[in-house]
C-alpha cells in the first residue's frame, strides 16, 4: 500500500496519459485554427481575389515586414507639407509569406510609386483586351494614391499581359456581386506588386454598374488586383472606388455572359470560361477620340446567355477576393 503523500505507478501512469491527451488537444486545436486562418484569408481577396474581391480573395496571411517598416500604412491622401494639387501617400513594403518564392506571388518586381501623388489632373486608362477596349476615366480627387498606384504600374507595364482570374454574377436574399477581377501578373488572385497602401474615398461607397474598385486582404492592403463592376453589386464599403468605365460594359458583358467554372484556389464557382486578357494599359491626361467623359447614367444589359454550370462546382457568393495579402492586391 503507498504511504501518505505518494503515488502508486497506475496513478502517475494516468497523470502522463492526461498531460498527453491535453497536449495533443492543443496540437489539434492550433492546427485548426491555423486551418481556419488560412480559409479567411481566401475568403476575403483573389485573387483577391476577389480582393479580390471579394474582399478579393486569395490572399495568404501578410509575413511580418521588417522592423524599420511600418505594419499598416498611414492614411493615404495627406496633404500636409505637399504642393498644392498634390497629397503625400504611403506605400509599404509587402513581403509575401514564409516559404513562399517571392516570384510566385510578385514576378514582375515593379518600383515603389512616386510618394506625392496628383490629385487634380484628369486621367484616363485604357485596357486593350483580347475582347476589345475598355476606357476608364480615373478619379484622382477621390482616391488619389490609388490612382497614382494603378497609373505607376501600368506605366511600367505590370498590367501588360495579365489575366482576369475571378468572376462573381451571382445573388442570393436579395444582393447582388456582379464582378470581374484582374490585375494579378501571377493570374492566381495571390499575386501583386510588392507594396501595399491604405484605403481611400470609402466614406458612402455604393458600388454601382461601371464602378472600379480596388480589391484588398483585408484593411489597407490594396495593391494591383481591383475589380469591374457589370452590375450593381451589394458590397460593404471596404474597398477604394477610383476610377469609372467610360466605354467595354460590353467587354464585361461577354465575359459574365460566359459562366464560370470551379476554380482549384478558391475552391467557388469563380474561374471565368472566357479568358480575358489585358494586353496592354495606356494611361492618358485626355480622353481617347471619340469617348465621352459624360458618365453613363445606365448601361445596355443584353439578355443573359444561359451556361451550365461545371461539374461539382459550388455557386460564389463570397465577397471579391482581392488581392493577395502576400503583396496585397486582389481580389473583390
């Protein structure tokens, strides 16, 4: 019989088994979480994704920046010490994950934007497309380091060559995401640019028919995806309206109209049949001959095409995914 105070060997025995038992609960519940973690950050991104976007989805939690980097960017438009017509804007480095080859998720390696953006000259964008052009008249007053972002990498030529990887048509109790996302050079919905930027013009955001937005990861993670609305789409304000389509709703139109396959990254019914490619982005101070810069009040909708949906595949009704949040783009 044991003295007072001891253990017999049966008794210590059950006491390991318990520390064991506890132990791998713990393991299991880190694994989960960790599992869990990584789903949220698709959800929200392409990719951004939808974004990406979704938010865009696609986006792989951000690796922590160097020390001498701030983690979240200051506001974007600050005017404080800028030339008149001009604001100061914040662009940080976005490394992209642990164990993640930096060229798998940012190919192109653009530079940093200029850090003082203008904020009262008009620009335009237009998207040569293997479907035909699309013209944007971006909107600087508003979201200018978005715009000074977007004008800075198509002038480098990031854009040139890419896909757009997801589209959202779907609607479900009454709200609507009707979007194509594009702007990732790796066509994943987890690529982008390297550097990520805070959001802007957000206040009252309504993301109407011809709006462009930029997709995110999340807060203040914008970087290249951004996303076309076809049709009004019910998204939270969450992400930075800078520019409108002047002319290519049709463009747009074509694609949606071309149904949608299961997407092996997002795992939703968000990979577009049609393949639209941007094969080169001009940036102009005037708008191309013969485009209004009236704003249209409304766009010809043509009769949708019925497709069938690809077998297996699960309708999306997720948020953009935006952009990656390993360079922050993406997407809705």
């Amino acid at each position: 019989m044991a003295g007072k105070g001891k253990q017999t060997s049966a008794e210590r025995r059950r006491e390991r088994q318990a520390a064991a038992r506890m132990a791998a609960a713990k393991r299991a519940r880190k694994v989960r979480l960790q599992a869990a973690a990584g789903v949220l950050a698709l959800a929200v991104v392409g990719g951004g994704v939808a974004g990406a976007v979704v938010h865009f989805k696609g986006d792989d939690t951000p690796a922590k920046p160097p020390k001498d980097l701030s983690t979240s960017p200051a506001p974007s438009a600050n005017q404080a010490g800028a030339p008149a017509g001009k604001v100061n804007c914040n662009y940080v480095m976005q490394p992209p994950p642990p164990s993640t080859a930096p060229d798998s998720v940012n190919p192109k390696h653009p530079t940093f934007p200029p850090s003082v953006a203008e904020n009262t000259a008009p620009a335009y964008a237009t998207l040569d497309t293997s479907e035909g052009q699309i013209v944007w008249e971006l909107d600087a007053a508003k979201a200018p380091c978005s715009v000074n972002s977007f004008v800075s990498l198509a002038n480098q030529h990031f854009y040139d060559n890419t896909i757009c990887h997801r589209l959202l048509n779907d609607s479900e109790q009454n709200l609507t995401y009707a979007t194509l996302q594009c702007g990732d050079p790796t066509g994943t919905g987890k690529g982008g640019p390297g550097y990520k930027f805070a959001d802007e013009n957000l206040d009252g955001a309504i993301y109407t028919q011809g709006l462009v937005a930029m997709a995110n990861a999340g807060p203040n993670t914008n970087g290249s995806q951004f996303f076309m609305m076809f049709k009004k789409s019910d998204f939270d304000p969450s992400y930075t309206p800078f520019a409108h389509i002047l002319t290519g709703m049709d463009v747009l139109e074509k694609i949606a109209a071309g149904g949608a396959a299961q997407n092996p990254v997002t795992q939703q019914n968000d990979k577009p049949n049609i393949t639209l490619t941007i094969k080169t982005v001009t940036i102009s101070n005037t708008p191309p001959k013969g485009v209004s810069t009236a704003e249209p009040t409304s766009y010809p909708t043509p009769s949708p095409t019925p497709t069938k949906a690809a077998k297996g595949s699960k309708s999306s009704t997720a948020t953009p995914t935006p952009t990656p949040t390993p360079t922050s783009t993406p997407t809705p």
